[in-house]
C-alpha cells in the first residue's frame, strides 16, 4: 500500500505553504502496537512532517515527526513495527483533539 498518496501529499505540502494548522488529511498508525501520528503537514524537504503524535503512553503532543524515521524504523523493526496508512481516514481537525493533547509535554 502506497503511505502517502498524491492528493495526500498536495494536501499536506498545501497545508504547510498556508500555514494551516487545523487540517489533519493523514492517518499513520503501527499496526502491531498503539501509536498514531495524525499528520497536518510537510515541510519542502519532503521529511519532516507536522501533527499530533500518540505513542500509546496516554500523552497525545503536537509536533514534528521525521517520515524517513517512520519508514526506517518499520524496516528494521518488521513485523514488530507495521507502518501503514488508515485509507478509511476522511480527515480531522486538531481542535478536535485538543482536549487530549498536552502541548507542554507529560
């Protein structure tokens, strides 16, 4: 399965040039534990992407995620770490999530 499609990908770079800060059109979740990363945007570099990162510790934070470390890391990790995008994912909104973030850390 393709991680990020090219509508996705427009989105996210579209989103960065705007700076909006509200739109969420990307899902990433393991598959093989408890983390999801709701993606806002992606810098130029095509790398360094940000959003709403819950590692499955009970403390969600807003901020940035490397795509290449996501990507290695499932490599490395195999089965342990399954990567994938939710494609039922019709979007969101940060303030949606607000209430559960702690955007001054745990």
């Amino acid at each position: 399965m393709l991680l990020i499609t090219k509508a996705i990908m427009t989105k996210l770079q579209n989103n960065f040039k705007t700076q909006n800060n509200e739109d969420l059109p990307l899902k990433l979740f393991n598959a093989s534990g408890g983390q999801t990363w709701l993606i806002n945007s992606i810098e130029p570099d095509g790398d360094i992407m940000w959003g709403l990162a819950d590692l499955g510790f009970g403390c969600v934070e807003f901020g940035t995620i490397s795509l290449k470390e996501l990507t290695d890391t499932a490599e490395k990790m195999g089965f342990r770490f399954m990567l994938e995008r939710d494609r039922w994912w019709k979007g969101g909104k940060v303030a949606d999530y607000s209430g559960k973030t702690n955007l001054a850390g745990c």
